[in-house]
C-alpha cells in the first residue's frame, strides 16, 4: 500500500481531488491531502496540511493574502511554501509519490513542491498547460504531465476519464518499486551533443570497463541544468564536460542556453571537474527563420529542419574563455582543462564549415590567461573527435579523480 500525496487548491478544486482520492482509495492506497489554495477548502476534500502552513513556510500568514487578495504574490508565496512543506513531507516519510490537478497558477504552484522532490519520486500532474512549453514546470525533475484537454472545472465526460487515468497512473507508479542497483559503480556525469558524440562515446565505454557508471547528458540548456541538479543532490562522483556548448547559446541569445550557473556545481559539490571547450563554436536556433534578425549576415547552417546553428566569433569565443576561467577558479576541487587545437566540433574540424583557429583561439587565450596558475591546461593538436582526444580525456579525468 502506497500513500499519494494530493497537493493543489482544495478551495476551488476540491471536487475534482475528491473525485481522484476515491479511486487512489478504492485501489487500496492512502492519501495525504495539501492545500495551496488561499481560501478554506472545500468540505468534500479533507486538508491533512494546511494552506496555513504552506504560506507561513513561503513567508507569509495566509490571514495577510486573503485580505490583500493579490494573486501574483499569493502565488509566489504559496509556490515556496509548497516546495518547503513538500520536501520537508518526503524527508518524514509522509508518502510515495504525489498528483496535482490544475490551471496555469494552479501548475505553477503545484509542480513547485514537485521539483523539491529527488528523481525517482512518482510525480503525476493533470494540466491545463501540459500541451505547451512545460519547461519551467518540469524544470529538471522527472514530472509526468498529462493535458486535461478541458479546463479543471468540474468533473465531466471529457475529464472524467482523464482524472481516473490520472489517478490510475499515480498508483501504478507508487505500487511499481524499481529493482535495486547490483551494481554500486561511482557515477561520472558526461555532456554530449550530436557534435561530440564520438568522443564522448569512447570516453564512456574506456570508464565503464574502468568500473564507473557514466551518466550522459545531452548539452540541449534542459540536459545541462539536470546534470547539475544530479550533482547538487550529491548523486555524481565527477565531472567529464566535454560539450559545454550551452554557454554559446547563453551569449548568444540561443536556445540551449542552461543559465548562467553553468559550470558552477562540480566546484561547489567539491568533485574532480574536467571542462573542454566543445562545441563553443556554435549557438543553436530553431527554423532558419526564427534565427534573431541580428544575426542574418553570420554564417549559419542548417542542421537539421528544426535546428539551425550559427557560427561564434572571436568576440562571443573570448568571452566564453573569460568565464570559463572565472568558474574554474572558483572551484576548490580537483579541476583541469583539456584543450583541442584541432577543431572544438565535427564543423570546426580542418576545411569543414565552421572550421575557424583564430575564433577558437580567441578562447583559448582568454582562458588561458584567466586561470589561476595551479590550474593544469593541456593543448591536444587533435579534434575533438580524434580518438587520441578521448583517450587523454579518460587519463585526464581519471587523474583528478585520483586526487580526490
């Protein structure tokens, strides 16, 4: 028997939550009912936690936001109090996996206590906005969202069985536990793009023989930022970041971008950190078309029909050199740089496209010149892809590791 954290607005969805807690129940699981909303709930759905601890735990009494009736701060501050009494919940033990139903505020709210969950938490959201852009509701946490199709109004022939489905799958999900791991490997976490494939590939299978788990991240803004989160959480041993493309888009306005944290968790977790300058010579677009305007006499090329790359220049390299070396010098763990002087991707590589050696050494120098002197730097006259590439790329990281 699972117990289901039921976490939304009891105040004007209780309905619909004592709809989906009768068949949670009916399938034998328990529930635990956390209301969000800023009103009373609704006397068919029972409040296990109160929105009054959910606003005094964002910041503020609940008393204060009913009288000011301002929905955006109410939102925010029942936003941070969910995340802070959701967590604190899981770390008690008070349940096995959580849904939630609702709109655009109510997801937002909702999915905030979700994201303070691990990965591997059963996590099941009913959204009005699951059809869309869901990026800043999943954030990088493993939310199942599943689109209402109408909005959460009522219990009707269309949500009907959506909610049941919905309510079948959260405790599909808590019945179903995963087999436990026989193998206890420390992880390394890897980047990696179509551009780096090869290398990284190579890396993984050399470490795995090795007796590591590598986990592989694909540098797309979102694979950035999990793989950071992981390492956050204290679930990663090292670092092997081949593809830090990520800070190109964040330049350059591109839609890889991973934040301006980028780089900063190894350093900070206190693990072995080796940073390649890979695939820093393009930023990443949609369709040709959505290419910002400024950019139409760059060199640009089309990668795919969703995917148009743009080629950096000298300025944009530079630049990423400058905070490469600010982040590596920030670190206090094992951490060092491995350069390739023969191309940073495949379309950097001699006579292909964005092949460049002033623009790539544009970056190298400013990192170069950056770094704190015990900072080891090691020039590879290889591409990235080369296999004489990866294979110092596994002595490199095998070294820091060592350090530790």
């Amino acid at each position: 028997m699972a117990t289901i954290l039921l976490i939304g607005a009891f105040d004007t969805k209780g309905e619909e939550y004592a709809f989906v807690k009768n068949i949670i129940c009916a399938r034998g699981h328990e529930t635990l009912g956390l209301h969000t909303g800023v009103f009373d709930a609704d006397q068919s759905m029972h409040v296990d936690v109160s929105n009054g601890d959910v606003a005094q735990a964002g910041g503020k009494p609940i008393d204060q936001l009913q009288e000011k009736q301002d929905r955006g701060e109410a939102m925010k501050v029942m936003s941070d109090g969910a995340a802070v009494i959701t967590r604190q919940l899981y770390d008690q033990g008070r349940f096995d996996g959580v849904i939630g139903l609702g709109g655009t505020g109510g997801t937002s709210v909702i999915t905030a206590g979700m994201q303070s969950l691990p990965i591997g938490v059963p996590k099941v959201m009913v959204s009005t906005a699951a059809s869309g852009d869901t990026s800043s509701y999943v954030g990088t946490r493993d939310i199942t969202m599943i689109p209402s199709v109408v909005d959460v109004a009522g219990v009707n022939r269309i949500s009907r069985p959506i909610f049941t489905r919905a309510a079948g799958a959260i405790c599909g999900m808590g019945e179903t536990e995963p087999e436990p791991s026989s193998d206890e490997m420390p992880i390394i976490a890897a980047s990696m793009f179509g551009n780096t494939t090869e290398c990284v590939d190579r890396c993984r299978e050399a470490l795995t023989e090795m007796g590591y788990e590598v986990l592989v991240f694909h540098a797309t803004g979102t694979g950035g930022k999990t793989m950071e989160s992981l390492i956050d959480d204290g679930l990663v041993e090292a670092v092997l970041d081949i593809t830090t493309t990520e800070w190109a888009d964040e330049i350059c306005d591109g839609v890889f971008s991973a934040g301006p944290k980028r780089l900063d968790a190894p350093g900070k977790a206190g693990i072995p950190h080796l940073i390649v300058p890979g695939c820093i010579d393009m930023a990443n677009y949609g369709p040709r078309d959505t290419v910002p305007e400024r950019y139409n006499d760059r060199l640009l090329y089309e990668w795919n029909p969703s995917v148009t790359l743009m080629r950096t220049n000298a300025d944009e390299n530079r630049r990423m050199g400058e905070i490469f070396a600010e982040k590596a010098n920030a670190s206090t763990a094992p951490i060092a740089i491995l350069i390739p002087l023969q191309g940073v991707s495949i379309l950097d590589g001699d006579g292909e496209m964005f092949c460049d050696r002033e623009a790539d050494q544009a970056m190298f120098d400013a990192l170069k010149a950056g770094l704190r002197d015990e900072i080891d730097v090691v020039e590879l006259d290889a591409n990235i892809n080369d296999e004489s590439f990866s294979t110092k790329a596994v002595e490199m990281m095998l070294e820091l590791i060592g350090k530790k």
